[in-house]
C-alpha cells in the first residue's frame, strides 16, 4: 500500500516538471480607428412656439404641419374688427388735428401779409410826415407779432397739429391702435417648416399659449450625449458616419462641432453636436440616428489581441508572458482599444511571446509557448 502512494506521488510530481504546452502570440503592427456607436437625434437650428400676445378669437389658421412658411408669413390671423375700427378712428383724429393746423397756418399767413402790408404803408406815410414815431412803432410791433405766431403755427403744422403736445397725442393713438391691429396678425420670425398646429378657427385664445409650432431654417445638426467617461476620445473636427434607423441603408457623413463645456451631474453625460455638411432630404426634426463617431486614431500601433490582455479597466492591466520556461505576470501600459485589439505602450517588446487569458495556467507555471495567429 506505502509503495502505491509512494509511486503516485512520484507520477504527480514527474507531470508538475513537465511543461504545459500553450498558444501565444506577440506584438503586431496595425492602424487602430476607435469608433464609438452613439443614438443621436436630428436636432434643427431652433424652435419657435408662436402664440398670440392679445386675447381674441382665431378668424382664420393658414397652415397647418409639413407647411413650408416665409419670413413674416401670417400663419393665425385673429379677428381684428375691432382692431381695425380703431385704427380707421385714430387716423381720423389725427387728420383733424392736421386740417385744423393747417387752417390756423393760413389764418397766421393772411395776418402776417396784412401786418406787412400795413407796416409799408405806414412807413410810406411816416417818411411824408403823415404818421407820428410812436404809430410807426405800434406797426413794427404788428408785424413782428404776426411774424411769430406764423413761424409757430409752420412748426406746430411740420409736426401734424395745431400743437406739438397735441400732435404727439394724436399720433402716439394711431401708433396704438396701429401696434394693436398688428398683434392680431401671427407671423412667422423666419422661414421654417410648421411641426405643429393648436388651434382651430374660432378659438378663443389667451397670451402664453402655444399656437403653431415652427422649425426655422438653418443648418442641421446632430446631437448626440456621450457618457463622461468616453469624453476624452471625441474631438473637435471628429468625424463620424451616420444613419437614421429609418434608412438603415443610407450613411451621411457628420463632424464633430460642439462639445458642451459641462457634464450632465444626473445622467452624467455630456452634450456633442455634429454638423452635417450635406444632409439627406429624409432627414426629420427629432429622427432616431445612429452615429458611430471616431474616437481616436493610431498609425502603425503596437498592439495585442484583446483577449491577451487582463485587468482591461481595472487600472491594472497586465499579461502573461513566457519567459524562460515560466509563465510571468508583467504588468503594462496600454492605450487605445479599437475592433478587439488593445495598443500597448509599455510593457511588451518585440518577440515577447504573450500567452492568452483563455485556457492560460496560472503565472508561475511551466510551459511551452507556440506562436498562434489570434484575430482581434
């Protein structure tokens, strides 16, 4: 019985002295291009929500959504019988205001040539010996008089009253019920495609609320929201390949042109929009994208096959290594990870033979490493 254990543990310990044999593989030269496979949206230049700012009864709703809108297009018009009544009773006002000026220019110009007329004759008369100083004087004053009261009824009638006081009056009502008239009248801030419509005629609509929902024109973007911890790869310029879900078979090309300044503190993700140079007509406001932005870019890396690395995200990468018969554990510094194959900064040279994780006995080990071929 003692010489069956005994010849066990011989065989036991003759199998630890005998090598395992294992698959390596060692550094390889490729170009590494990290993708990053974000949702985004389409997101349009900006949004007006337009809204009545006066309480009234929509007359009429000329659009409706899809529409194609101009620039000061009317897009809700309220009824504006009212609006307009003023209007027409301002203007008249005012037109009073200026016929009686007017009249009173002419009244003052009538006096004034009479007071001249008067002032010659009795000058004529006053050479003659015919008038005293003091009645030529009393003409000269006259004259004097009527010749200011006409220059103040010419620059009361160059502001349109008899008055500037009431001038001012009569055409700041006009200008009200003018700007009231206006605000019956819903337009357009800029062209644009109407995404939205709320209102029918005959509702009754209060200030604040939203009418007509419009998408202005201008260049399309992208927006995507990355999460902070892939930030460090994305860069201005980036480019990226695009695809609405709609159109799986259609690619766009896009270019990284903002990266918001701040993390989102609750979902932790950060606000990156890309420009679209020449976007696709199927695009829509809001539309479910696929964006795969580049990430990052090597030349020429040092790389080894993902699964040859341990502790990927750890902070503590390492691999093992066959060296002299034994496997070691070497720890390393690794860069960028792209298509399965993780760059190598540090760590592994040139002819280094790096066993894999998978099937790998344990560091320390007896072995016998082979090079294998092992895709990324």
């Amino acid at each position: 019985m003692v010489g069956l254990v005994a010849a066990a543990a011989l065989a036991v310990g003759a199998r630890a002295l005998v090598p395992t044999s294992v698959d390596a593989v060692s550094l390889e030269r490729r170009d590494l291009i990290r993708t990053l496979v974000l949702v985004g949206r389409v997101r349009t230049p900006s949004r007006a929500r337009l809204g009545a700012s006066v309480a009234g009864t929509v007359r009429e709703v000329r659009v409706g959504p899809g529409d194609r809108v101009r620039a000061g297009e009317i897009v809700v018009q309220l009824d504006d019988a009212e609006a307009r009544a003023r209007v027409d009773e301002a203007s008249a006002a005012l037109g009073d205001v200026s016929a009686f000026s007017r009249a009173r220019v002419e009244r003052a110009e009538q006096e004034a040539t009479l007071a001249e007329r008067d002032l010659q004759s009795a000058r004529t008369l006053f050479e003659a010996g015919g008038l005293a100083r003091r009645e030529i004087e009393e003409a000269e004053r006259r004259a004097a008089d009527a010749r200011s009261t006409l220059q103040a009824a010419s620059a009361g009638a160059s502001t349109g009253s008899a008055g500037v006081a009431v001038v001012v009056q009569a055409r700041a009502a006009l200008e009200a019920a003018r700007a009231r008239l206006a605000q019956t009248r819903i337009v357009a801030p800029a062209a644009g495609t109407v995404l939205l419509r709320e209102v029918e005629p005959g509702d009754v609509v209060q200030p604040g609320r939203t009418l007509i929902e419009l998408a202005t024109d201008g260049p399309v973007e992208v927006v995507v929201f990355p999460s902070e911890d892939n930030l460090e790869g994305i860069t201005l310029g980036a480019g990226a390949a695009v695809s609405a879900d709609a159109y799986p078979d259609r690619t766009f090309h896009a270019q990284v042109s903002l990266i918001a300044p701040s993390v989102d503190a609750a979902q932790g993700t950060v606000e990156v929009r890309l420009a679209v140079p020449e976007p696709p007509a199927y695009l829509l406001p809001d539309m479910t994208l696929s964006v795969n932005i580049e990430a990052g870019r090597r030349a020429q890396a040092a790389v080894l096959p993902e699964g040859a690395v341990r502790g990927l995200g750890t902070g503590e990468p390492w691999v093992a290594v066959a060296d002299a018969g034994r496997l070691k554990r070497r720890p390393v510094k690794v860069g960028l990870t792209a298509d399965g194959w993780v760059e190598i900064l540090d760590g592994v040279g040139d002819g280094d033979l790096v066993v894999p994780a998978a099937g790998s006995p344990e560091p320390g080990a007896r072995v016998r490493a082979r090079i294998t071929r092992m895709d990324g």
